[in-house]
C-alpha cells in the first residue's frame, strides 16, 4: 500500500507506483515524503522499517525528474525485500532500471494506454 506526506507536487505519485507493481510487486507499506533535499545532495532516499518501507523525494523536482527518481527508489524497496545489501550493486541496478522502466512508462503514456497497463 501506497501513502504520501509532505509536500505534493501534483505529480502522478500512485500512478506510477502502480505501475511499478504491476511488474514488481512489493510486499512492503511504502511511504513517499515530499521534502527539501537540496542541502543533502541527492534527489531521494530509502529507509527500511520492519515491514515499511520510507522514501524521501526531493518536492523541487521537475516531473520527468520526480518519475525517475520514484522509480529509482522503489528499486531499492525490492532490493531491499529481496536483501541487496551490496551498494554498488544496488546503486547500478537501480540507475539502469530507472531508465529502462522510465521509457516503459513513456511508451504507456505516448500509447494512451492506462500507466499500470
């Protein structure tokens, strides 16, 4: 299950974690924090809490920028279901998958499709 805090960017939050799903199910509760990150130097993080899961997004993010980002992180939620603990590991997949899932989820919108189709 998907929740949202902080402050929202309008952006397409729950479409694109649906999309996710359907083709990376996650058994964890995600929450999405809409923050400032600008003096942490980085666009997101993910924080594991027993069965939850916290990701932190940067609220002043473009949104072809928020979507990477949100897919990036919800990689590493199932690589942290899935017990990646390797962080160059990590890191490498998720930056490939990020664009790889990205253009999936072009191609949907381009399509007129559903995005979680």
């Amino acid at each position: 299950m998907l929740f949202t805090s902080g402050t929202s960017m309008n952006y397409p939050t729950q479409d694109v974690f649906d999309f996710f799903t359907s083709q990376y199910p996650i058994q964890s509760d995600v929450e999405v924090f809409h923050t400032d990150l600008s003096c942490e130097n980085a666009l997101g993080f993910t924080e594991t809490n027993g069965n939850e899961q916290f990701i932190q997004i940067d609220k002043n993010l473009n949104e072809s920028d928020y979507i990477t980002t949100l897919l990036h992180e919800l990689v590493h939620v199932i690589q942290n279901e899935s017990g990646i603990l390797t962080e160059r590991v990590r890191e490498d997949q998720a930056y490939h998958m990020e664009s790889v899932l990205y253009d999936r989820w072009c191609d949907s919108c381009q399509r007129g499709l559903a995005p979680v189709a």
